[in-house]
C-alpha cells in the first residue's frame, strides 16, 4: 500500500510539472520565453511547447492587427494659420516581439501612446505645409501615405509595424464652421436672388416682346381689313357708275326708291319739304300716270 501511495504520488507530481512545462501558442499569438527574467526564445509559430517549470516562464502577445482610434479629434493649423479638427486612425501589429518587449515593457498602452504621439507629430508637420483644400481633398492620400512612412519608420523602434494612417475627418471647429456655414447660406440666397431676378427681367422681356407681337399683328389685321373694305367700296362704286352708265335714269330711280324707303322707314318720321322739291319727282311721276 505504501508502495501504491508513493507512485500516486508521484505520477501526480509528475502531472503538475508536465502542465507547468506544456504551454500552446494560439495561431492569433506570440509567445516569449523567459528564464529569471532574461528572453530565452521566442515563438511565433502556432502549436504546442515545453519550457522548464519553476524556471522559466512564458508571456503572450497578440500578433493580430490592431487599431489606435483617437478619442477626440486632434487640432491642427494649416498653412493659411486657420484651424482644422482632424479625427483620424492606425492600424498596426508587432512585428518584431522582442524589441516590442524590451521598448515597451509589452504594455499595449505604452505603445499606443508612442504611436498617438509620432502620428500627431506627422500630422502637424503635414498640415503646416498645405493649405485647407490640400489638406481636405487636393492631397489627402499624399499625406496619409507620408503619414503612414513616418509612423512606421519611428515605430519599427519599437518593434511595431504600421500598416496604415487614415484620416477619417477633417473639419472646421465648431465657432469657425457656424461662421463658413452663414457665408455659404448667404452666397446661396445671393446666387437665389441673383437668378429669381434674371428670371424677372426674361419674363418681362417675354411679355413685352408678347404684347409687341399683338399689336404688330392688330395693326397688320386692321391694316387688311382697311385695304379689304377700301376694294370692296371701289369695286361697289365701279359697279354704281357701270349701273348708272347704262341707264342714268333707271339708276336715278332706284336711288331716289332707296330714298324713299329710308325716309319714311317709320310712321314717326316728319319732314316739310316744298312741293316742287326734286324729292318728289318720280312721285309725281307716278300721279300723271294715273296711278
């Protein structure tokens, strides 16, 4: 029984110090080595590993691409001396663990904070050089392309690679953007007023040339209709004179019958005439006829 004891023993001791010595390096990690606190290895590959127990030990650190977002945007001044909110962020990884350890005790705080000061640094340099529209659109991947340069070559430092710098915003602050913000609604109600006015001014010149073309074409109708009426007249005066031509005294007749007709149109109708006036001729005519 002694005996059985010792072994139980035993095997658990040795089960203890084969789960102190075993360790596995997740494919998302790296793993260093260390023995009283001296790097021994590092282990980059995924799988499982064996280091001495009580002696030495292992500490992880992800190997996966990482981001260092800004809280708050950052103000910078571009060449023109105007003020500008820049909301920006890095993507980087640890390339090398070793001097990543040794630089920054691999405190992920530490290296976010050298990253976040380079990266500033970078920025105000840039910014300074280009004026708003550079810095908005005009060269805007130039500078994050700069941006990305300087911040890895100053990282590799630390055994950290950037991979990437982008500008996520740039804008003006608050009391400088109301102020662009009222120029730009006022240059739209001027450029409004401005093209209400022109529009004005065409309909006027739309209505006038309307109001001409009426009169032209009254004036044209009249015109006509003159010319119309002043053949009409001549053409019933020829025939009037053609009439009367061929026989004076039928024609002097009838229109003495048109007289007539006109004169006593109405039972009211008075006149006092002589009683040899010519008006009267063909009535008196008609009475020496017997009729």
């Amino acid at each position: 029984m002694k005996n059985i004891g010792n072994l139980l023993v035993g095997a658990i001791v040795a089960l203890v110090l084969l789960s102190m010595s075993a360790f596995v390096v997740d494919q998302r990690q790296t793993a260093i080595v260390f023995q009283l606190g001296e790097v021994v290895d590092v282990t980059t590959a995924p799988g499982l590993y064996f280091k001495l127990p009580l002696v030495q030990n292992v500490r992880f650190f992800d190997s996966r691409i990482l981001t260092l977002d800004s809280a708050e945007p950052e103000r910078f001044i571009t060449a023109e001396k105007k003020n500008v909110l820049v909301d920006s962020f890095v993507k980087w990884r640890i390339a090398d663990v070793k001097q990543y350890y040794i630089s920054v005790g691999g405190d992920e705080i530490r290296a976010q904070t050298r990253l976040q000061q380079t990266v500033n640094a970078s920025m105000r340099e840039e910014f300074g050089k280009r004026t708003i529209h550079e810095v908005v659109s005009g060269e805007r991947e130039k500078i994050m392309e700069v941006l990305r340069q300087k911040a890895s070559a100053d990282a590799g430092k630390i055994g950290v690679e950037v991979l990437d710098v982008r500008l996520k915003r740039v804008d003006f602050p608050v009391e400088i953007s109301d102020s662009v913000y009222r120029r730009m609604d006022a240059e739209r109600k001027r450029v409004a007023n401005e093209l209400r006015a022109t529009g004005n001014a065409e309909s006027e010149k739309i209505r006038a040339d309307a109001d001409k073309q009426r009169e032209v074409t009254l004036a044209e109708a009249y015109r006509d209709a003159q010319r119309l009426k002043g053949e009409g007249d001549a053409k019933a005066a020829s025939i009037y004179a053609s009439a009367f031509g061929r026989n004076s005294e039928f024609f002097a007749f009838y229109r003495s019958m048109e007289a007539y007709k006109q004169t006593f149109k109405n039972k009211s109708d008075v006149m006092v005439l002589d009683p040899s006036s010519a008006f009267f001729k063909y009535l008196k005519s008609s009475n020496k006829g017997g009729k």
